[in-house]
C-alpha cells in the first residue's frame, strides 16, 4: 500500500471518529437535520466553506484554472455574487423557523410549491453527491496506481465503492452535526494543502517568470480561451445555485441567532475566495508543469501535483485535502434530499404524528437509500464538468427564483412560485436529455439560459397578473 493511501485512510479515520462521537448527540429530526439550531458563526463559515467546495471546485475549477488562466475565476465569481447577496437577507432565512428550503417555499407560497421544490431538489443534489463519487474515485486511482488492488475491477471503480459508502455511513451516524464540525478541520486542511503546494510547483517549473514565458497568450485574456458565452454559461449556473442552496440555507436555519448567520456569511465569501483563487492559480502553474493536457486528464491536475510535483508530505497533505473537500460535500449534499423525504414529506404527508425519533430513523433509511441511488447515476455523465453544470442549472434555474422572491418580493404569489419551479425544472431535464441522445445542444444553447429565462418571466409575468400578497415567510425565533 502506498505511502498517499495510507495518509488518506488515516484521514477518513479521524473524521469517522468524530461522527462516531457527534451520533450521542442526536435525539431526533431535527438535531439530525438542523443540528439543534445551535451553531455558532465560525462553526458556520467552515461547514459552508467545505461544503460549497467540492469536486465541482478541485475538477472543474482546477481544469479551468489550467485551461484559461486566472480568467477562470470568472466561473467561482458566479459564487462569490450570490454569497454576497444572501448577506443581505441572512437574518430573514434564520427568522423563517424551518429546517428546509422546501419548507420555507410551503410557509411563503403553498404547499404544492413545497412538494415540487422538494422533487426538484432530491434529482439535483443526487447528481451532485454522484460526481462527488466520482471525483473520490478519480484520487484513488491516481494514488492506488495502475494495477487493481482487487481483481477485475479497476481502482477507480474500487475508490468509488469506497468513497460512497464512507459517505453514507458517516452521514447516517449523525447527520448535520457529524458534518459541520468536520467541515471545520476539513477547510483548514484544504486551504493548507492548496498553499503549501502553490510555492513547490511553481520551484518545479522555474518560478514566475517560466509562467510568463511559457504561458499561451490566450489565457491571459479577460476571458481566457472560453470566450464570453461559454463564460457566462458557468458564471450564471453557479449564481443561480449559490442563491438558493438548500445545504446554505440549511445551515443558515441551524444558526444560533441571526447575528450569527450574518456573520457566517461574511466570513464565507472571505473564504470561498481565497481557495477558489488558490484551485484556480495552483491549476494554471501546473499548465507549464504537465503540458498537453485535456479534458478529463486537465480534471486531474490537483491530484497529478500533489502525487508527482510536490515533495511527498505536502503532496499527502494535499490528497487529504482534496479528498476532504469531495467528502464534505458529498455528505451534505446527501443530507439535504434525507431531511426533504423524513420531514417534508413522510412527516407531512403520511405521518404526521411521528415523533421525532420515528422520523430520525426514516431520515437515516433514506441517506442509505439516496447514497445507493447516487452512485448508480455516476455513469449518465460524460464528465464531472457536464455533470456540475446541469445540476447547478436545474437548482438554480427553478428553485432559486421563487425562493429569493419569496423574501424580497410581496406581490410573488403561489400559482407564480410554482410554475417558476416548474419551467426551470422542465426545460433543464428536456435540454439535458436532448444533449444526451442526440449528442449536441439544442439550437446551440446552454440550458441554463431558456431555462432561468422561462422561470423568471412566469414568476414575473403570473405574479403581475394577480393581486399581490402582503406576506413574507413566517418567521420564528430568531
């Protein structure tokens, strides 16, 4: 067994063993789901940081990074927009009371915009725990080394089994308060592990000036070689999803106080910028090291550095990091439709006298249950690229929408929310099939842009045509 494979396996232990501890503390669906409302700010920034970092954050970005240069950041700005608008209604979200995004849509508008919002969320996050899976699997094989540990099967195949059912054991322990106090050690490894190795590589490859010297002119340009359409393709997607993800707003649900959830938010943006600018920069040094590189092999470049440009110590701190940053998004990411199926829906609409504990247990069935699911959808993407970008959209197209109206728009009302979710939801699943079989785009377009489109004219359009209401979420204590 490898020096790396030993490290990592080390890694996975500690954190099962914090789940292991954080499981006596959960009593119900709601500490499961919410982790009790007890959080406080900087608990906050590091589960949002590691959670919004994932594989989407150390593949895509990490190939944009290598692809375009620092232009790729305009993908991660997407985010960093949306975080910074959510600062400004972070106190409404922890005043709503609910533990769900679903739930909040039910309060606002009505229950039927609830149980969409729900369906649509279980489809996009299980795609999202999916390519998790897969970018696991992407590091095992890189430091299992070629040959199979197990006979006929390959070590990717292998690092997926195993990365998917750590995942779900250690997310069905102790649900949210086994994630976010891991979430906070795996952000400080992962900010380390990306600045440790930017100084090695760029040692590896004759300093900044070989980048200056060796670098295409392309990616030097304000968009680098994706050009403005393709730029705003990601950009758009990735502003859509940050606004109304349900792992943030759960989160935000579970602060203290609304003190706390704006405080958490400001320190996130801080943050999410600083390791995305790390990914980014650290892909773009590594371009002059391992030239030639494209599509799924550019994917790998973080692991390709930590395994074979970096001195062994930095480069095992850095597979530890990497493959923190896919864990910890993956166990939320399967939390979120979990708490969806035992709260909103088995206990709202088939049991509504269950207790709480009856509830805790279903909410544990369905992370196994959805964990399964997850990895049985690996293979309907070409890539983790494709795979983020048409999750990110289907979220963010219908979801999002009615969700911010839902706060800072009185006249939004149910039949508009709905038929918001609705389009948005549709017209992404219709694109992404149609791409899928016929293997090109429709009329040449991203979905995100029909898509956004359809859903924001018919919330705007529907809510205009009917009295406005004078509500906003009902509010708790905050």
């Amino acid at each position: 067994m490898s020096g790396y494979l030993i490290v990592v396996m080390v890694y996975l232990a500690v954190l099962i063993s914090v789940g292991l501890v954080k499981r006596k503390q959960v009593h119900s669906a709601e500490d499961f789901a919410v982790g009790g409302r007890s959080l406080t700010w900087p608990i906050l920034v590091g589960t949002l940081l590691a959670t919004w970092t994932g594989s989407g954050s150390v593949f895509n970005n990490g190939r944009l990074g290598y692809e375009n240069g620092w232009a790729a950041l305009w993908a991660s700005s997407g985010a960093w927009l949306g975080i910074l608008l959510i600062y400004f209604i972070a106190r409404k979200i922890r005043a709503v009371g609910a533990s769900s995004v679903p739930q909040i849509l039910e309060k606002r508008f009505d229950a039927k915009t609830g149980v969409l919002a729900s369906l649509t969320t279980i489809i996009a996050y299980l795609t999202i725990v999916s390519y998790q899976f897969r970018g696991g699997g992407l590091v095992f094989e890189i430091i299992a080394g070629t040959d199979p540990i197990i006979a006929g099967m390959s070590n990717m195949t292998l690092g997926m089994i195993i990365i998917a059912t750590f995942t779900i054991i250690y997310t069905a322990m102790a649900g949210l308060l086994s994630v976010v106090y891991t979430d906070v050690l795996n952000g400080i490894v992962a900010m380390l592990g990306l600045a440790l190795a930017i100084p090695f590589v760029l040692s590896a490859i004759g300093g900044y000036e070989a980048v200056l010297a060796t670098v295409p002119e392309i990616k030097w340009e304000l968009f680098g070689a994706m050009g403005f359409k393709s730029m705003l393709a990601l950009f758009i997607p990735t502003l859509l999803l940050l606004m109304g993800d349900a792992n943030m707003y759960q989160r935000l649900l579970a602060a203290k106080d609304g003190g706390h959830a704006e405080k958490a938010v400001a320190g996130w943006i801080i943050g999410v910028i600083i390791i995305e600018v790390l990914i980014v920069t650290l892909g773009f040094f590594a371009s002059v090291h391992f030239p030639g590189l494209s599509g799924d092999e550019a994917a790998r470049i973080l692991i390709l550095v930590a395994h074979q440009a970096v001195p062994f110590w930095i480069g095992a701190f850095l597979l530890a990091a990497i493959l923190s940053i896919i864990i910890s998004t993956a166990d939320s990411f399967l939390l979120v439709p979990a708490n969806i199926i035992a709260t909103d829906l088995y206990g709202r609409f088939f049991r509504p006298e269950a207790s709480g504990k009856q509830l805790l247990l279903v909410s544990r069935i369905a992370v196994v249950v959805f964990g399964i699911l997850a990895f049985s959808m690996i293979r309907f993407f070409p890539s983790i690229l494709t795979a983020a970008f048409a999750a990110y959209t289907v979220y963010g197209a219908s979801i999002t929408p009615a969700l911010i109206a839902g706060f800072v728009w009185p006249r939004a009302n149910a039949r508009a929310a709905f038929a918001s979710v609705l389009a948005g939801a549709g017209v992404t699943i219709a694109w992404e099939l149609a791409r899928k079989f016929t293997g090109e785009l429709l009329f040449g377009w991203e979905a995100v842009y029909p898509a956004a489109a359809s859903s924001i004219l018919l919330l705007v359009a529907l809510s205009y045509l009917k009295s406005p209401q004078p509500t906003t979420p009902t509010a708790g204590t905050a």
